[in-house]
C-alpha cells in the first residue's frame, strides 16, 4: 500500500457524471430513434461528449496538478473491494484523450454513417441505433480507464464488448457478421484471464479510499501475473494473439475502427500497469526481458505486414499491432520513464490513427475506394487531406512537431536505462532492434502517404475533390492541431505523469 499522493474528494461526482452523460444520451437516441432526425441526434451525442470533456476538465486538472482526485460515490462491496472512480495523472492523461477522440468522432460519424446508410439502404430509425452503441462503448472506454477496481475495470471493459461487436456486424464491410464473432471471442476470451489472473491473487483494488495505492498485491504469483499479461495482451493484439485485429479494424465501420484502433486496444496496457507493474513489481522486473522482445517482435511483425497491404483500412490495422508493441516496450523498461513513453505513445497514438482512419473514411466516401492501387497523387486534388494525413503518419512516426516525438524520446530513454543493466554487447543488439522497429514505422508511413498522395495518379484521381468530404475533414484537423500544440505543451501531461510513476510504480 502507497498512500504517497494528496488525495481530494469532489462535492460532487463529476467522474460518474462524465460517463453517465454519453450513456443517457445514447440511451434518449435509441429510445426516440424515430422521433429525433439526424442532426437532432448528432447534437445530442456529441454535446454530451462535451459535456464530459468539461465535467472532466477541473479533476483532470487537479490530478495533473499532483492531486489523486476520487469520485465521492464509491461502495464497499464484499469479497471484490471498492468500487470508485479516480483520476491521477496516469488516469487524466487517458480520460482527457478518450474524451476528446470520442466527441470529434461522433462529429465525423454524422456525414460518414449518412453515406453508409444509404449505402446500405438503411432508414433514418439507424441513427439512434447507431449512437446508442456508439455511446455505450465510448463510456464504457471512459469509465475503465478511472476505474480504482480491477473487477470495475473489467465491467466497463465488457460493457464495450457487445456495443463495439453489434456496430461491427450491423454496419460493418465484408463478412461483418464473421467478424463480429470473432472480435466478441478473442477479446473477450482475453478479458477472462485477465480475470482469472485477479482472483488468483485475491486482490482487486487499484486504489483505496482514503489508503492510497495498492502495490506489490500479488508477491511472486507467477501464474496469475502470466494470466493478467496474456489476457490484456490479447485485447492489446500482441504479436501471436493479435488474430482477430485486422478483421475487426478493417471491416468495422470506419468511425468504430478509428475507436477501436487507437483507443480500445491502448487501454490494455493501461490495465497492465495498474495489475501487472503495480501488483507484481519485483516479478515483473523478472519477466521485462520476455516483454521486450515480445514487445520488439510485434512492432517489426505489424510494421512488415503493413508494407504487404493494398487495403487502406486493413495496412492501419496492421500499423496498430505494432504501435501497441510500442506500448509494450515502454512497460517492459520497468523504470517510470519506460511507463511516462507509454502513456504519451497512447495519446499520440490516438490522435494520429484517429486521423489515418478518417483519411481512409475521406476516401470511401469521396472516391468509392480504399485499395491503395487506385490512389496516387492525391496531394493537388486533396491537400487538406493530405496534410492531416501527414501528420497523423508524423504523431504514430515520432516526427516533430507531433507528440509522437516525445512518446518516442521517452521510451527510448526509458529502454536505454534497462538494457544498460546488461552489458554493453546486449545493449547495442537490443538498441539495434528498437533503433530498426521504429525507423520502419516512418519507413512504411512514407510509402503509405507517397502511394496514396505523391507519384503517378492513380484511377480514383480524377474523381478526386474534397467539396463533399469537408464535414469529415473538420474533425481531422482538430485532432492534428491538437498533436501539434501538445508538441509544445508535453511537459503538462509528461511531468505529472513521471512523478506520479516515480511514486507510486518506481
């Protein structure tokens, strides 16, 4: 137990509130589906996101001040722990991201889902079906990532399952129906040993109420550690369990894939510092080698299968397999400046997939096509889209001026600190690897943008234009401002969040 940092309780509950607000107003879109038109719709669910976002704003800025914020509504519950809400720096950082992806989402469902619809030659009653699932899977992301209980952890995590699975087989390309299935099976096989990996241990809380951090909860228990690492690895889609990814981010429609990609999946290794770093910190400096070379095959395994792709959608499915080896490697240094890599590497990634998978939605709409064969020079018919996709390859890259570059700086630091611990020889063949994973990453995002936008024009070029397409496009350019003043800003999140871990998780 660590009770390190001040905690502060709020008058009121503005973490529940936070996610009770998308909830209820996707519950008011599928209740009055018929009644509510399309934009009467989009105005709800995405003011409630705002409304979030605001709720959110003063704890959030409480916790990165170096406060542990705590929800005043929490129970006891007998046999499992506490459950409670709270925000620390770690905690704010992924709910401040959540937040803000899934409100400019929301915004560019309206014209994308407009177009699928009539694709699919839906009626206007889909809107409330399609935000009411929208909704229920954001908060369910919202929810998991303040949750201070690894059971509540894991019944937000679910309460995003059969959202994200419904939106997938109802409005999803391809054998949606398959896919779904298969998304609902492997993720949710994962959350069940995550699961079982808890109850070996007997302990479930994160955070106490008025204690402080729960640590070390679970001594040397090698089995359950193996069980909590394997079961978020899959819902992290590691390299050799990472199966169901690019059916489900590929075939999902597109505003669900640029929340599945970039979000859902990040939030297991949220979970892996809370259970995994935090209950087991002395085992798991013992396992941080496997976790590293893990972590270096899956990102030279998705980045080598990226540059394999003719799809648009399914080469960013690919590209996420390796950004969560990213992740990984940030958690497998096991020293809090590895960890401040991961979280920054979460919000980069977010905002710079959010904005690829968009392109790719500009292009389905736009020009009827996703294969990369049919795009090509792009950048004079389409220049606002090629700009926001420039710096989404950028924030994913690690290129300046996008927080990706300090996500990276980071976690290489972070790297460097664990593999000197093992002799000059292994640390310049380690290097060599992490130095290779990251350049093919800006390897295969410069081929990406060339094909799409540079060279020689493709068949889609002269049905090229963004006149139809500037409805999704606002949200993208929000998301790329966005990573670009984060640039500047880094130190208000990167700061609090390397204390935090120096404190409690060092």
């Amino acid at each position: 137990m660590k009770g390190l940092m001040e905690e502060t309780g709020l008058g009121l509950p503005l973490l529940w509130a936070s996610v009770a607000a998308p909830a209820i107003a996707g519950t008011v879109s599928g209740l009055y589906a018929s009644r509510i038109g399309r934009r009467g719709h989009v105005l709800l669910n995405s003011g409630s996101w705002l409304i979030s976002l605001l709720l959110l704003l003063p704890p959030a800025a409480a916790a990165l001040g170096g406060r542990v914020v705590l929800d005043p509504l929490w129970a006891r519950v007998p046999g499992v722990g506490v459950f409670s809400l709270f925000l620390d720096a770690v905690g704010a950082a992924m709910a401040l991201t959540i937040a803000v992806v899934s409100l400019l989402v929301a915004l560019y469902s309206s014209p994308y889902m407009e177009h699928r619809f009539e694709e699919m030659g839906l009626d206007e009653r889909h809107w409330g079906v399609y935000y009411l699932l929208y909704q229920l899977f954001t908060a369910g992301m919202l929810g998991a990532v303040m949750a201070g209980n690894g059971i509540l952890f894991y019944l937000f995590l679910e309460l995003t399952l059969i959202p994200s699975a419904l939106l997938i087989v109802l409005y999803g390309y391809g054998d949606r129906v398959r896919v779904g299935l298969i998304y609902l099976v492997w993720t949710h096989l994962g959350a069940l040993l995550y699961l079982l990996g808890l109850f070996l241990i007997h302990s479930y809380d994160f955070y106490l109420p008025g204690s402080g951090y729960v640590t070390g909860a679970g001594g040397g228990h090698a089995l359950a550690l193996a069980l909590i690492v394997v079961g978020l690895a899959v819902k992290m889609a590691m390299s050799g369990l990472h199966l169901w990814l690019p059916y489900a981010h590929a075939e999902a429609p597109t505003p669900v894939s640029a929340l599945l990609s970039p979000l859902l999946i990040g939030i297991g290794a949220y979970a892996m510092l809370r259970a995994g770093v935090g209950f087991f910190p002395r085992l798991w400096g013992s396992v941080s080698p496997i976790l590293l070379l893990w972590a270096l095959a899956t990102m030279l395994y998705g980045g080598f299968l990226v540059l394999a792709q003719r799809d648009v959608k399914r080469l960013l499915a690919y590209s996420s397999i390796s950004q969560m080896g990213y992740l990984m490697l940030g958690l497998a240094a096991a020293n809090p400046v590895g960890e401040t890599g991961t979280v920054l590497h979460y919000m980069a990634h977010a905002l710079g997939k959010a904005i690829l998978f968009g392109v790719a939605g500009v292009f389905i709409v736009g020009l009827g096509t996703r294969d990369l064969g049919e795009l090509g020079g792009l950048l004079q018919r389409m220049p606002y889209t090629a700009a926001v996709a420039l710096l989404g390859f950028m924030m994913i890259s690690g290129i300046p001026p996008t927080l990706g570059m300090w996500s990276e700086v980071y976690l290489v630091f972070g790297f460097a600190r664990w593999a000197s611990g093992y002799g000059p020889g292994a640390f310049v063949v380690l290097a060599a690897g992490v130095a290779a994973a990251m350049t093919l990453t800006a390897v295969y995002s410069f081929l990406a943008f060339r094909n799409m936008f540079l060279g020689r024009p493709g068949r889609a070029y002269e049905r090229a234009g963004e006149e139809g397409v500037r409805g999704l496009l606002a949200p993208l350019v929000a998301l790329a401002v966005l990573g670009v003043a984060l640039f500047i800003l880094v130190n208000l999140v990167a700061g609090p969040v390397l204390s935090l871990l120096r404190q409690v998780y060092g």
